[in-house]
C-alpha cells in the first residue's frame, strides 16, 4: 500500500526525491507512456523502446516481473506489467539495483578541502580526490605535508590525487610575481607525486592566458596531468565560439581535462546540461570534460542521465 511503501522506503525516497516522485495514487496510464522514449530495466539489463498506444513493445514478455520504467520526466515507476499497477514487492532491491547500473561507470571526483574528509570520500567511492584548501575562495594550493599525505594514501588505494595550483582567491588574472608563485607551487605539487595539478589563467579579456600556461606545460614536461579548472566558465560566458577555441588551444597544449560548470554559477548546474552536452560533444575524446559546481549524491544520478559524461566533480558528489 502507498503507506507501506512510504513507511518502509522513507529513506530512498528522499534520497532519490531529485529523481523520482511517489504520488499518493500510485496512478499511471497508458497515456503518459505512449509515444515517450522509455529506458525499462529487467534482469539485470537496460533496454531502450518507445511505447506506442496498443503496447506492443511486448508487456506479455515482462508479465510478473518488477522493472523500472524511467521517462522523459525523470520519473520512476516499479510496476507490474500484467496488471500496469505498483508493486512494493523488492521496491528497495530493485531501486538499488538499478542504481549500481546506472552508477558502476561514473567516476566521482571528491574536492576536498584538506586531507581530513578524504578517506571518507575513498571509502563511499570517489576514484579521484581534487586537493585543495581554503575552500570558501574557491580553493588554493594545499601545503605540501598535505599533498604527500594524501598521495601516500589514496595512490596504494588506485585514487588519483589531482592537486589544485592557485596562489590565491580572486580572479584568474595574474601579475609577474603571481605567475612565479605560481610555477613555484606547480613544482611543489609534483615533487610531491600529485598524479595530476589543476590550473588556469586568464588575460584582462579573460581569455586564456596562452603565453603563460605554454610556460607551465613547459616546465610540467609531461611529469603530471594538466586540468584547466573553473576559470574556464569566465571564458564560456563570453561565447560559445570563444569556448570552442579554448578548448582547441587546450588540447593543443596537452591538457587532458577541463573542469567546468557549463556557463555562469547563477545557473544551476542542470539548467547547463545543453551547454555542457554541446562542449562534450564537440571536444569529443580529445580531452574530457568535467562537470562541477552544485552536484551532489542527491542529483548525480539525474545529472548522469541529462549530462553525457561518465565522470562528475563535487565536494558533496560521495556524501
């Protein structure tokens, strides 16, 4: 019954709210379905059709079995297809089973502001750690203690420590004697055995600042992975043509990620999805782009079915 199902899965229902409504009803009919692309999980496996109005995408082959119905509107739906009805019959296993196929290919990249949080986040599942401090400026360059702490945990652990290279808060455009602070943190961190550094900067137009970030990959001599990071949304924000340029020069360079939320920060991360698919779609697999800013465990499952990418950055994206 719907107090059953709300009593004894009170818990995944919220968990999921972001994804799935429960309505008092429990009502569903043939109407919504039909003509609406449909992804129907059963036996372990996903299948994609489209419902036309006399069903003939078979109800006979799945009558009496429990399979998920997921639709244009980010519903979820157990049902019955032999009666089209609700059953509460495994409602939790099959949610979960459905969530570990949805979520076996995502890699979570965890921001983590200092060491402390980091073993909690390896443990519920993030498979790279963004290493920061100073969180509440938008992140710096940890101290090096900090770094090696890390790196001598999560690398016999197979988690990549991708340490952030910034000399302060503030914009993306840097002075001389910030560009040297700069190189000098970059060298740290990869003396301390960061698999990766997470860099940018900006010209006064807040276009990339090609002369100084040659000089890095330069001196990074293929030691680390480069990650361009959030200031490439000043870029995106002044057009998409200037966007697909950096991207290009960013391959060019060599980068190998580029962390973004899609456009400005005043727009949630969902309300980006367009922008962030386009970007994917035309950096292709020359370098990955890394959605950021606002996920969390309560939306990455819906994100992962908006966005087209298999990897997501957060500092709520494990817990």
């Amino acid at each position: 019954t719907t107090s059953e199902i709300k009593k004894t899965n009170s818990e995944i229902i919220n968990i999921y709210h972001g994804l799935s409504r429960i309505e008092d009803s429990f009502r569903i009919t043939k109407s919504d379905l039909v003509g609406r692309p449909v992804y129907v999980w059963c036996n372990h496996s996903i299948a994609t059709s489209k419902l036309e109005g006399n069903f003939r995408v078979s109800p006979r082959d799945f009558a009496g079995t429990e399979f998920i119905v997921k639709y244009l509107l980010h519903k979820i739906l157990l049902l019955k297809v032999s009666y089209f009805r609700l059953e509460s019959t495994r409602f939790e296993n099959v949610i979960g089973m459905w969530y570990n196929s949805v979520m076996k290919d995502i890699l979570k990249e965890f921001c983590a502001d200092g060491f402390e949080l980091v073993p909690k986040a390896v443990e519920c599942g993030a498979r790279r750690i963004e290493l920061c401090k100073n969180l509440e400026v938008g992140g710096v360059t940890p101290d090096v203690s900090v770094i090696m702490k890390c790196v001598d945990y999560c690398a016999p652990l197979g988690v990549e420590t991708a340490t952030m290279v910034r000399p302060r808060g503030g914009n993306f455009v840097y002075n001389t004697a910030e560009k040297t602070q700069m190189s000098n943190l970059l060298e740290i961190a990869i003396q301390a055995k960061s698999e990766a550094v997470v860099l940018g900067a900006l010209t006064q137009t807040l276009q990339l600042d090609v002369e100084f970030l040659e000089h890095l990959v330069v001196q990074n001599d293929n030691r680390a992975d480069l990650v361009f990071h959030m200031a490439f949304d000043e870029v995106l924000m002044s057009g998409q043509k200037q966007a697909f340029t950096a991207v290009d020069t960013l391959v060019q360079l060599g980068f190998k990620r580029i962390l973004t939320h899609g456009g400005s920060p005043h727009k949630t991360v969902m309300e980006n999805a367009d922008v962030l698919n386009r970007l994917i779609d035309y950096a292709s697999d020359s370098i990955t782009i890394l959605p950021g800013g606002g996920i969390t465990t309560k939306n990455l499952v819906q994100l992962s079915q908006m966005i087209n990418s298999k990897e997501f950055h957060g500092t709520r994206i494990v817990f």
